[in-house]
C-alpha cells in the first residue's frame, strides 16, 4: 500500500524522460549494439569498457526505446532500496528514505536519462539486498555484473559491508555470515577484473589503456579534488545535504567502529568523486546517495519529510524542463543556425554533439577527427564552419530544454580553442566561418579567452544554473553575482568575435 505514493514520481519519470538519449556516449554504444551480435559487444566501445551494460543494453533496446531503460532500471532501483529500507527499519514510515533517494536530484537524473550508471546503481543495490537477505551464490554474480558494468564500481562494493555498522542497532549480522561475504566479494572482485585485463591485454591488445585506468586519479592537484568532490555531492545531493548529513554524524556516531565505517565511506566518495572533466562526473559518487538516504531517516525519523519538501522542487524544476520540446531549447536554436550554412561545406563540430547534429555536407569531430584537414578544405576553396556551442563544449553542456545541471562553470579549455590559435575567425549567421589568415602574422593573442556574462535574471530559470544546488540560486539572487554563459577566444589575427 505505500508503494502507491511513488506512483506520481513514476508519472513524472516517464513525463520527463527524453525520447532520445542526450549524453554522448550513448550514440557509439547504440550503433555497437545495433551492428554486432550480443557476444560481440562484450569487448567493443571506447575505454573504459562496459561489458554488462552494452550486453543487458542489447537485449534492451530489442523491446524498448533506449532512453526508457533508463526509467525501467530506475523503478527496479526504488523498489529495491524500499526493500532495503524494509530490511533495516522493519517498522514506521521506512518508505521516506526510498522518497528521499527517489527524488534526489542525481538519482533522478540517472532515472531519466540513460547512462552507464544507471544500471551499475541498480546492480549495487541489488548486491545490497542480496547481502542482507544472505543470498551468497546470487551476490556472488551480482558483485561480478556490478564490476563487468563500470570497472569503477570496485570502489562501490566496500560501501556495502559499513551497512552493518553504521545501522547495526536495526541489523543483526553475525560475524560469520559478515567474513564470508567480503570472502565472496574479494573472489568476485577477481575474477570481474581478471576478464578486463584479458579483455584488455589479449582481444584489444594493449596495456596503454589499463595504465590509464590506474594512473588518472593523480593528475589533480588536492585542492582541485576537494572542489570536484565538493560539486559531485551537492549536484547528486543538493546543497544542503553535506550539512545536514555531517550534523547528524557529530551528533549520533556514538562508537568506534562507527566513526570509522563513515570515514571509510567519504574515502569511498573522495576516490572516485575526485576526478572530473567538465561532464557527468558527478554520477561517479552516486552510489552514496544510498546509504546516505538511509541514514537521513535513521536519524531524522518522521522529520524527513522536512528534506523531501527541500528537494522537490530543485529535482522538480530540473525535471519540467525535459518535459516537452521547445522551440528555444539550445539544441533546436544550434540546429536552426546550422541549417543556415552552405550546404555542402565542412563543419567543424564537438563530438558531444554527435546525437543531435545535422548537417548536408561534411563534419569534422573535434577530439576524434584530424583537424589539419581544414588547411587543405581551405587551399581548395572549401568553407568551414564552427557552431558557437563547439567553443563551449564540453565546459557548457547544452542538453534536451537547457543547459544541464552538470553545467557549472567554465573550466579549463575548450577543444576549439587551437582553431582559434591557427585560424582567422568571422562571424556568420550566428556561427562561425574559420579562414586562413593569409600574410598577417599570427598574434600574441591568439587563443586568449573572452568570456561573456549575463546580466538579466532569465539565467536562473534557463541559463546555467545549477540546479542541483540551491545555494546557487541564493547567492546568485542576493550578490547579484553574474556566472560566465559563453565565451570566444581571441583569433589568430588577434581580433575575437561573438555571434
């Protein structure tokens, strides 16, 4: 009978769930899935690989739209975390910490829009359940399709032994059962990462892309990680949550064991939710959102609800964005300034644009395709064009009706900007024209930043807003702060131009 009340956030999933896929990832794991056979598709894709996910992806999309996965692995996440939650509480209205993980804002967004995480959150769950209920054979296989989803996910699995602990006034665990399922996990563990480096080593033959997965991690600075952990939390959680969380820990955590199991947990988090590079980094840590769900109404209680209000409407407004096509989407108003150029030319575009670009000529893919190409196009007297959302790319993530909650500021550099270093730069029709700069010399300039702000308050409700934090929203009404929407840079003449 409760489960009844989740049924207006399954309406709202299905509502708000897009009808294509928006990350752009997904258009190379559909066109794997829809050219080879399912045993194929176990070792193709770029790195890291996600043998599971493309595997349970294929037999998917046989039956259902892609995107729909998405909300069908999500209503298999909320059932199961209310069975979890069942487990642990046994009694009083345990179903508002299942509320409470419904509706925070990045479980949201992992339920309505496909990702690899979306089925590796459902996975995890399903170990969880597995190990309370002491199903030892079938946690044994869920840990190895955890591990076979995301190769990430091992740091997941430690996360799910602190259950006992942190809630173990509500679970009875003996210490033989609790030895022998981290025995089980460690084996599973294994034998999941024993595939990869086979996978890795033999069929794709070469080491360079294992040494990356091992080696990544240390590229940032610690000051840099802590601001990239910082954004993951409050963009899967909201802003309020870290507070409320460790307020809750100082005033509860009463043992030893206690204060080591959270401590284990934020390790757990700070791995994983160090490492960002502009996109949905932060579904990288979202696996916390489960225990940390269940720990808000372990010491809430009934006054949980008082969270539920607080993120209704910042997952809500996210939400009614996606709810219908607009005319004014910035995917539609890219498109529209595309279909103004030539036909038949070259354009230059982000390869996060690949799902949603048309264009009848031919493209260039920034990242993927050689770009010494456009010399050549032009010695031949071929136009070449640059989308000014290419500038932005990957920085400004312009996704279904605006720009998506991962669109936070402007980090780093865009993959445009050598085109601005080599080339002269002209406006047209709301995009850009590159030509050789002829004899001029290439200035000092070229590829300096310029960076644009917006001065109405329209960016709150469409511009970049992050909107899985609503301490944005007040700082921004309350200092008047402007946050950057755009920027160009300087070209190789040194002028700089905005369309």
């Amino acid at each position: 009978m409760q489960l009844i009340i989740f049924i207006p956030l399954l309406i709202a999933g299905f509502l708000t769930t897009p009808n294509t896929v928006l990350f752009y990832d997904l258009p190379e794991y559909l066109n794997i899935i829809s050219t080879h056979t399912f045993w194929q598709v176990f070792t193709l894709g770029h790195f890291p690989i996600h043998p599971v996910f493309l595997g349970i992806l294929w037999i998917a999309t046989k039956f259902i739209p892609a995107n729909f996965s998405a909300l069908i692995f999500g209503i298999i996440s909320v059932f199961i975390f209310y069975k979890i939650a069942k487990i642990i509480f046994n009694k009083g209205p345990f179903w508002l910490s299942a509320l409470i993980f419904s509706l925070l804002p990045g479980v949201w967004l992992l339920n309505t829009n496909l990702l690899v995480e979306s089925l590796a959150l459902t996975l995890y769950l399903l170990a969880i359940y597995l190990f309370l209920r002491k199903a030892k054979k079938l946690f044994f296989l869920a840990i190895i399709l955890l591990i076979g989803t995301h190769l990430e996910s091992i740091v997941w699995i430690p996360t799910i032994f602190l259950l006992p602990i942190i809630f173990k006034k509500e679970l009875k665990f003996r210490r033989e059962d609790y030895l022998q399922f981290i025995k089980i996990s460690l084996i599973s563990a294994f034998l999941a990462g024993l595939f990869y480096v086979i996978v890795y080593l033999f069929i794709r033959e070469g080491s360079g892309e294992f040494n990356i997965q091992v080696n990544y991690f240390t590229s940032f600075g610690i000051l840099r990680m802590i601001r990239n952990i910082w954004f993951s939390f409050i963009n899967n959680f909201g802003s309020l949550t870290p507070f409320l969380i460790g307020l809750l820990i100082i005033k509860n955590a009463k043992s030893k064991s206690e204060w080591i199991a959270w401590l284990i947990f934020i390790a757990a988090i700070s791995l994983p939710g160090s490492y960002w590079e502009g996109g949905l980094m932060m579904r990288r840590i979202i696996f916390a959102g489960v225990i940390i769900s269940l720990a808000l109404y372990k010491y809430l209680g009934k006054k949980a609800v008082f969270l539920i209000l607080f993120l209704l409407p910042i997952t809500g407004f996210n939400a009614a964005l996606y709810y219908k096509y607009q005319p004014s989407m910035p995917l539609a108003s890219m498109q529209k300034r595309i279909d103004k150029l030539p036909i038949s030319q070259v354009l230059v575009q982000s390869h996060y644009y690949y799902p949603f670009t048309r264009y009848e000529g031919s493209v260039l893919w920034l990242e993927s395709d050689d770009l010494s190409q456009i010399k050549t196009y032009l010695e031949k007297g071929t136009r070449i064009f640059l989308t000014k959302e290419s500038v932005t790319a990957p920085y400004l993530l312009v996704v279904g009706n605006n720009y998506h909650i991962t669109s936070l500021t402007k980090t780093g550099n865009s993959e445009a900007r050598k085109l601005f270093e080599t080339y002269k730069v002209e406006s047209y029709n709301g995009s850009f024209e590159l030509k050789l700069p002829g004899t001029k010399v290439i200035s000092e300039n070229a590829g300096s930043p310029v960076i644009f702000y917006e001065s109405s308050l329209d960016r709150l409700s469409r511009m970049r807003i992050n909107y899985g934090d609503i301490g944005v929203w007040i700082y921004s009404l309350v200092s008047g702060h402007k946050d950057a929407i755009g920027w160009t840079y300087k070209d190789a003449t040194g002028a700089w131009v905005w369309p």
